[in-house]
C-alpha cells in the first residue's frame, strides 16, 4: 500500500455501470476475534463455506455470525491535521462507523454485554452480495432501543467505530448469502 502522503500514478482504470443497481443495506454480520487473520480467499471462495462452517464448531468459538440485521455503512470521514510548507491541510486519517440493528433483546443480552468488552474483527454482508470486510480492531457498542410506542419493537443498536485511511475491502460475497440468510450453504 502507498503512503498517504505520496502520490501513486498506477491507478487503474475507473469502470462505469453500465445498467443496473447494487442493492444497499447490511443483512447479517460476523465479529471475527481479533487474533483471526482470514485471507480474502478463506472468506469468500467456493472453499469459504468450508472455512465459515468450521468456525462456527470450534470452542471456544472465535467467529459469531449475527443473520437477520437491517443497517448502514456510510463510508469514512476524513481527519484532518494542519499542512506543510504551502498546504493548509492534509488528511490523516479516516473515522468509520457502521450502524446495525438486530432483534433478539433477551436472549442476546449476555452476548451483546460481552461483545461490548472487547475489540473485534468485523465482516458486513450487503444485500448486493458484497462482503465489507474490516481487517483491524473495531470497538463495538450496543444498546437497547426500546421506543415510546407500544407498536414498535424493541431491538439492538449496535455501532462499530474504527479508524483508518482505507475503505473496508470489498469482496464478492455471493457464495455467503444462504449462510448468512438461513443458516447453511446452498
């Protein structure tokens, strides 16, 4: 990866969308233990499901897979810090944050209370197929929101925060659909 602050002339070319739409939305997540290094391989090609399956039959279980969740990733806001020489300013850095909500207050107190402890690796499925995954130490914290009205439901809001520079690496995450909408590969 280059430097922030030098300039990289092999950018390839930009690729227009011809027709069509990629789908928004986050519809299920992963919190891989941050001592977890998956290649972009073990997380996505056809042997994946080899590899997703086996982390969920190990113990103590090092990867939890959250199906079932409605959220957002809105990209980064860049950090900023004073220049040098006659550059104002430069970016640094980049704050991300994720938002996802999931159902299950009860029966996932305990988890979520855990989970909030501690610093995770984290992988986001869209519902364009897309793998979202972060690579680094991200902070999570969930809260419970329980709204006013008597005809809302109640759910987890989760929020996950990281810094960095770079986006999350974007994979093709067509062949995790089924586990992550029913539970098991097609």
């Amino acid at each position: 990866m280059a430097d922030v602050f030098c300039y990289d002339n092999n950018i390839p070319d930009y690729i227009a969308k011809e027709c069509g739409m990629e789908r928004a939305g986050i519809i299920g997540i992963a919190l891989f233990d941050k001592s977890q290094n998956p290649t972009n391989a073990q997380l996505v090609d056809v042997p994946a499901q080899t590899y997703w399956l086996s982390t969920q039959s190990t113990s103590p279980r090092y990867v939890h897979i959250i199906k079932s969740t409605r959220g957002e990733y809105t990209g980064g806001s860049p950090v900023e810090e004073d220049g040098f020489g006659i550059e104002d300013k430069q970016i640094t850095d980049a704050e991300h944050v994720a938002n996802i909500e999931v159902e299950g207050l009860l029966d996932n107190a305990t988890f979520w209370e855990t989970v909030n402890r501690r610093k995770w690796k984290v992988a986001l499925l869209t519902n364009a197929n897309f793998l979202l995954w972060i690579n680094k130490p991200v902070s999570v914290y969930a809260k419970i929101n329980n709204p006013k009205s008597i005809k809302a439901n109640a759910f987890w809001m989760v929020q996950f925060k990281w810094a960095d520079i770079s986006n999350p690496t974007v994979l093709d995450g067509s062949n995790l659909t089924s586990l992550f909408v029913s539970g098991t590969f097609s």
